[in-house]
C-alpha cells in the first residue's frame, strides 16, 4: 500500500476514544499524569489507551519509576518534551530521592521523546536502539508534531548517553533484572523488579490494544513472549493498555493469540493470492475488532507485515 494512501485511511479512522489513564487537557497542555504504586516505591504512570490525537496529547504510553535508596530509576520518558517535564515533576511530587538513572526501553518515539527534561541523568538503552533512535528521530518527530501540535513544542531529540547491561543488579532492597528480547522492534528490553514482583514488559506485551508492528518479526516476537510466560510474577506494564487487564500475564496470552492469529490470516491470505485491499475486507474476530485503536492500527498492521507473506508466497510459486 502507498504511503500516502496508508496515511490517509488512518486519519480517517482515526477515532478512537481513550480507554485507560487520566485525560489529558489540550486547553492547558497538562497532561494530568498520576503515579500509581503497584508496590512499595514501584509506581506506573499510564496513559489513554488510544491511538496517537490531539486529544491526549500522543499520550498512549504506559511509563513509571522505581524509588529505591540509591536514587530513583526512571522507566522510559514519554511523547514529547513536555511529558518529560511533567513526569519529573511528578516523580518530584512523589519523592525526595534524587534521580539515578533513565532506562528507555525500545526505539519508538514514545519511549524517549521525553529525554530533554532528563538531561542531567544517565540515560540508558540497548546500542540497537540507540542506533534506531538516531536513523528514525527526524521521521519520529514530524509525525508527532503533526499528529499533536502544541504539545509537541519544543521537543527534539536527546539519544541515550549510556549503554544497558542485562542482567541483575542491587538497587537498594530492590533486585532489578533487565532481559533484552526482539521481535517487537530489533531490541526490546524488559525490566523486572523480582523484590515486588513487577515486570515493566514494554513493547512485548499490550493490554486490550492492537500491537504496533513497524519494526516486527512476528516469530522472535511470539519466543519473546514465550519466554515471558514462564515468569511468575503478578503485576505486568505492557506497553500500551490497561495495567488492570494485564495481572499475572493476561496480556500477554492477549498478545500471543493476536499475533498467532495474524500470522495464520496473513498466511492463508497470501495462499489465495488476496491483495491488500481483499484482506483488509476479511472478518475479524470481535475479541480484536473491541480492542483500542483497532480500525487503525490493524490496518497498519496489514501494510507493515503483508508484503513479506506476498513475497514468501510468490517465492514459493514454480
């Protein structure tokens, strides 16, 4: 599909109403972030379960933040510089304990566009995704300021200055360890406080919401997630969606069942030589069609991945 044509059907689909999170307020650019402990000094921040509008100020981001006795480790900085301003002051609100580090978990703008307002803290992410970050900032940036205007003011990007180590390390009384998957984008980093059993799973997991695909290979995708179901823990930060939804791993069989499922359609599709437009007119199943931004983000879905089964199917043809 054209680009200008993917554009311009997603804008016109663009409709959908904020699901989880506080609604932000475009009369004053405040976007009324609040940290909900789900543990001691564990808090998420979450946002609207929506596409990226005006509306929520490209808010659709779930962050948050560890208190601990060496200082405050920070989990991702949100869409836009004034994001980041507003979630320090929140942090600031919470806590008096200074600022230790920031951890960005994935390449997508939503993850770092906050940086600015953390320029004074070690700002830490995978050497794929900084890469990633520096080839896809200026694209990043003109759709965001597209997308939401005055909320995007004065952001530009800030890289990470640091490299990420997984593994486990002693923050305080809190035994954070750091995984490092793909699938969803080239490198994917989840974060796990194993003390309050809270994993900050990023861009793996979504929660009653369609999974974005721009950067996605479905089958380390489903081995990440494989690898994340055998972990015992109850509390779960997907991404994008519902914290509430997510306990004890429910969004990530979400996400696995729609991923399955999108394989198998786009497979079949291929096999009877559908093109875009035929397989965008297939059914789906309603427990998707009710998730957030599904008349968008699925048609995204179909422009991002179906080529490559068009591709493998005509390979395939003597």
């Amino acid at each position: 599909m054209k680009p200008a044509l993917l554009l311009a059907l997603t804008l016109a689909l663009a409709t959908q109403t904020s699901l989880a999170g506080p609604a932000a307020d475009p009369a004053t650019l405040d976007y009324r972030l609040q940290a909900r402990a789900l543990a001691p000094d564990v808090y998420v921040v979450e946002g609207a379960n929506a596409d990226f509008q005006l509306a929520n100020g490209c808010n659709i981001i779930n962050t948050g933040f560890i208190v601990t006795e060496a200082g405050v480790l920070v989990i991702n900085t949100g869409p836009s510089r004034r994001y980041g301003e507003q979630l320090r002051a929140l942090i600031a609100r919470t806590t008096t304990r200074p600022l230790l580090q920031v951890l960005l978990l994935n390449q997508h703008p939503d993850y770092f566009l906050g940086n600015q307002a953390f320029a004074d803290v070690p700002r830490l992410a995978s050497a794929a995704t900084r890469s990633a970050m520096a080839a896809n900032a200026a694209s990043y940036e003109s759709n965001l300021y597209r997308l939401c205007g005055d909320w995007m003011k004065g952001t530009e990007t800030l890289l990470p200055d640091g490299p990420v180590r997984p593994g486990v390390q002693q923050l305080g009384a809190h035994e954070i360890e750091l995984l490092e998957l793909d699938g969803h984008t080239e490198s994917d980093l989840v974060l796990i406080d194993r003390s309050a059993g809270v994993v900050f799973a990023g861009g793996l997991v979504f929660s009653q919401r369609v999974p974005t695909t721009p950067h996605a290979s479905l089958a380390p995708w489903q081995a990440g997630l494989k690898t994340l179901a055998a972990l015992p823990y109850p509390w779960w930060v997907p991404s994008h969606g519902g914290v509430d939804a997510a306990r004890d791993g429910a969004a990530i069989a979400m996400t696995q069942r729609y991923l399955s499922w999108l394989d198998q359609r786009f497979r079949s599709a291929a096999e009877q030589g559908l093109d875009m437009m035929e397989l965008l007119r297939q059914p789906v199943p309603e427990e998707f069609r009710r998730w957030a931004a599904f008349e968008t983000e699925y048609l995204r879905n179909v422009a991002h991945l179906y080529p490559r089964y068009e591709q493998a199917q005509l390979l395939k043809t003597p």
